[in-house]
C-alpha cells in the first residue's frame, strides 16, 4: 500500500530505519513486513494454552483479596517474586512504596421503619466509622446533587441516600467520591449511596470516596442497587425511612508495601525501557482477580512468553504490578520518582486495568508520528482481532509517568460484563474465560516486544513546561 506523508516521515526520522527497512517500505507497510511472522509466533505460544489464567487462579485462590497495607497483598507479592524468579526473568525486585492502610472492620445496615431488614452494603473506603452502636436515623433519597441542594433543609441530622442510575463509571462514580461531603455539607449525619454498577444481583459495590477538608467527615456506605431503588419507593408512597448503620472503619498509619518489577534487558538499548502492567492490589472484597490481578499475571505472562520463544529486543521490556492504586496510586507515583532519572529512556508505558476480556486493542496517547507507528503494530494483532488503535488512552498507574511526556497505551477489551462485578465479592477468577485472558498476554506480549525491538524509539510529542 501507499505510505501516508506523515506515516513516511515517522519512519524516516522517528524510526531512523536501516536501509533493509527502508527497501522493505517499498513493498509494503515495513513493520508489518519485518514483525508478522513473529507477531504471529507470539500469539501462538501465548494462547496455546490457559497457563496465564492457571497462575492467575493459583494467585487469587491462594491469597484473596490484596487491600494496600494487608497482610495478603504482601504474603502475594513476596510469592510473584518468587515466581519471576523461578521464571527466570531479569532484575526482579520489590521497589519500596509506603501505602495507607485502611480497616473496615465489621459493619452492617439494616432497615429499622417502615419494617424490618437486613441491607447488604459495603463501607467506602476510607470512610470514618459510626459512633459505638451505630447510626439510626431517618433517611432522606436523592437523585443527584442539584436534589440534595434544593432539599438541604431537610438534610439536616438524616442519613442522605444518592439513588442514582448508572449511566457509565465517569458519571456516576462522582457520587461515591463526592457525595459523603456533600451530605455532611447539608448536615447529614451519615452517607448511602447506590452501588456504582451496571448490573446487580442485590451486591454492593464498594470504592474510594474523597472527603473534603472543609466539612466534618460522616460515615459513608454503599447499598444494594435493589435496596436503594426500595428505600426511594417507600419514600414516595409517603413512608417514613429509618436505617441503622454501623461501621467499625478505621484509618490506621501508612504501612511498607512494594511495587513488584522484573524485566527482559535489551540487546542493544538496555537502558530504553517499554514498561507494561497492572495494579497488584485490590479492594479487600471478592479475589481481586478481574480488577486487576488478571492484568498484573498477563502483564507478566506477557514477557514470559518473549521469554519462552528465545525473543531478546533491542530494548528492555519491564513489568511492574504497581501498589495501591485503589485507595492512594502511591505505587504510580513512587515508581514515577524511583525512575525520575530514565523517564526519558522510558519509550512507553501500557497498562492494563479493564478486565482481562476479550482484547479489541489499544487506547494510545502520543504524537501524530508515534501514533502512525502504533497503528501499524496494532495491525498485527489482526488475527484474534486486536488490532483497534483509537486516540486517547493510559491508565493511573501511567498517569504519573504520561505527565512526563512518556507515551502511554491503555487495553482496550470487551468491558461488558466489567462493572457487573467491579469493586465488589463477585470479583472472582470464574468471570473471565481462560482463552480472552490468553488473547490479552498476546495483545500485551506482540506490542510490548515490536516497540521494544523497533531500530528507533517513539517519537514523543512536546511538553509544556513552566
């Protein structure tokens, strides 16, 4: 095919490449010319068979879930270290990471009036707890913050209960992070909220909240999509709604955790690095196994099977399973500052934290030129349909290091089913399918090592500077 004008510039000056490389332009898109039949070789090996979900049920089941500060998330961590190790893989250590440590402690809601009820419900990390014997209180149901605005008059010593739909994460999740202070702002005295999903079967779904400095800290818990919808009927058929909520939450001091780290150093570049990985922490409900130990083990699977096939690129290709990017994304930030030296050798950074679904291919955040590049990598991840390369992607983890000017990729996957069991006990390994999971290593592995192995690194895009 033709070669674009900007496409032909990238290659030209961003990949500098050898005269081979160039002739090879003539006949066709260079990189799909001199990649394909490795590419091809990569998806092979990495779906050969469910060893990537094998080790992933072996971590989850082993281990459960890995809230920052937890004796499990470090019991895990020492144990992927030593699998790396026994892998055979490069320079593995745990890179040093202080992370809050937030306790729930035991809790529960029940409905008191219009008739008793047990409520399923989930604290919200890094909620306060209840005063000892809880909260009872009458509860007032509103739709959104404009509502509660409106009915601030009669805010004042309830508990105030968000019933709102889920429209999408980035909408709705504003009430989980901001409604408990703007309940307290109203003089609530207690925060419910609808469980952020998009699918339930009367499970909770807990997650972050941020309180505000300037208004008093008020115990904050997410229901049951079911319940709450109930508890805003019986308030519309005019009956008077009583909750008791007791929570135990504490927030202890900062304990050591680590950000896991392990590499296949380049032949030629070592110190140009591709890093790709995932959050090895998680809530501490379910296994933590879609979000996002299933992207941290196909992360790692990624370069094991680079490994396997004898692959060595011009680059060093690291993984990093980063700490704490539920309740505080110390780990992006403390990898950030451990590597502030090479951020700029560092060619790009992928991430994985949507479910290890079905792969449809990459979000990439970068100049035109990089851009150019990626697509034509991406098309060799036509056979199992990965090949999709949309702008705009990253992830928390890479935020960090994207503020620096790194490229940054984000998978992109069949997220369906991902917000059914996001943040809540139904997180577990039996909701992801062995084979995506596989197609997910590959997707990581073909990118990971074409980028890594390019003659010239990704032409990075302008920074502003103060």
């Amino acid at each position: 095919m033709r070669l674009s004008p900007v496409l032909a510039a990238a290659l030209a000056g961003a990949l500098a490449a050898p005269n081979a490389l160039a002739a090879q332009a003539a006949a066709g898109d260079p990189i799909r010319v001199r990649y394909q039949a490795v590419a091809d070789r990569i998806i092979a090996e990495a779906t050969r068979d469910s060893s990537a979900w094998q080790r992933l049920a072996r971590m989850v089941d082993t281990f459960g879930h890995r809230l920052s500060g937890s004796t499990s998330l470090e019991q895990a961590i020492d144990w992927v270290l030593a699998e790396m190790r026994r892998d055979g893989l490069e320079n593995v250590r745990g890179e040093p990471v202080m992370v809050p440590r937030w306790v729930r402690g035991s809790e529960s809601a029940e409905l008191v009036s219009p008739r008793p009820q047990r409520l399923p419900m989930l604290g919200l990390g890094g909620s306060v707890g209840t005063p000892r014997g809880g909260i009872t209180a009458e509860v007032l149901v509103v739709s959104s913050f404009a509502e509660l605005q409106a009915r601030a008059a009669e805010a004042r010593g309830k508990i105030v209960l968000f019933d709102v739909p889920f429209t999408g994460y980035g909408q709705t999740v504003q009430y989980r992070a901001g409604g408990p202070s703007a309940a307290a702002r109203a003089g609530a005295v207690a925060c419910l909220i609808r469980s952020v999903a998009a699918y339930s079967i009367r499970s909770p779904h807990t997650g972050a909240l941020r309180y505000d400095s300037t208004v008093q800290q008020i115990p904050a818990a997410a229901l049951a999509a079911e319940d709450a919808m109930m508890l805003r009927r019986m308030q519309e058929r005019g009956d008077r709604v009583v909750v008791r909520l007791t929570m135990e939450a504490r927030t202890l001091p900062d304990a050591p955790s680590r950000n896991v780290v392990a590499e296949i150093v380049g032949s030629e570049r070592p110190g140009e690095v591709v890093v790709v990985g995932g959050h090895i922490d998680s809530w501490d409900v379910g296994q933590g196994a879609m979000d996002d130990g299933g992207g941290v083990v196909a992360a790692w699977e990624a370069l094991r099977v680079i490994q396997r096939l004898g692959l060595r690129p011009r680059r060093t290709v690291r993984v990093a399973g980063w700490t704490n990017e539920e309740n505080g994304l110390r780990g992006g930030n403390a990898y950030r500052d451990a590597h502030a030296a090479e951020l700029d050798s560092h060619v790009l950074a992928i991430e994985t934290d949507g479910g290890v679904f079905r792969p449809l291919g990459y979000g990439f955040t970068g100049s035109d030129s990089a851009m150019a590049i990626v697509r034509q990598v991406g098309s060799l991840l036509q056979s199992i349909g990965a090949d999709s390369i949309a702008r705009g992607g990253g992830g928390a983890d890479i935020g960090p290091l994207m503020q620096r000017g790194v490229p940054g990729m984000g998978l992109i996957v069949d997220g369906a089913r991902y917000f059914w069991f996001h943040h809540s006990d139904g997180d577990t390994v039996d909701k992801l399918d062995p084979r995506e999971m596989a197609q997910c290593v590959a997707t990581l592995a073909v990118m990971a090592y074409v980028v890594a192995d390019l003659p010239g690194p990704l032409p990075r895009a302008a920074v502003a500077t103060r």
